[in-house]
C-alpha cells in the first residue's frame, strides 16, 4: 500500500487546502466531510485545478493537521 505523508502549503484560489508529499500537490476538494477527498492538482501548480483522485488503496497521513471548514 502506498502512504502519502501530507503536509499542509496553504489555500488556493478557491479557497480549498492544498497539500504537499514529495513536490506533488493534492486537493482536499470536500473539506467539509469527514474522510477527505484528495484530487491531484493539474500541472502540479499551486492553483491549478483538480485533476485526478488518489486511489483507494493510498494511505493518508496527514503531517500537519487536516484543514476543514
């Protein structure tokens, strides 16, 4: 099993928590749920768009804590 190590880089224009492991960058695009719904970001940009979810075989563990609204 793959395990992302997330580390919390701020919010992007849409004012969804962005986060980093090993220079790639997830959205959490449902931070109001329980369990996050983490996307990557589209050219790995800051404030690109979503682009793909992670697979449910990832663990997540969230270095900084988990941003929620």
């Amino acid at each position: 099993m793959k395990t992302l190590n997330l580390t919390f880089k701020g919010l992007d224009d849409w004012d969804y928590p962005v986060y980093e492991c090993k220079g790639k960058l997830y959205v959490d695009i449902d931070p109001n749920h329980s369990t996050p719904n983490l996307h990557t970001k589209s050219s790995n940009e800051f404030d690109g768009e979503a682009e793909y979810p992670i697979g449910k075989d990832v663990e997540v563990v969230f270095t900084s804590p988990r941003v929620v609204w």
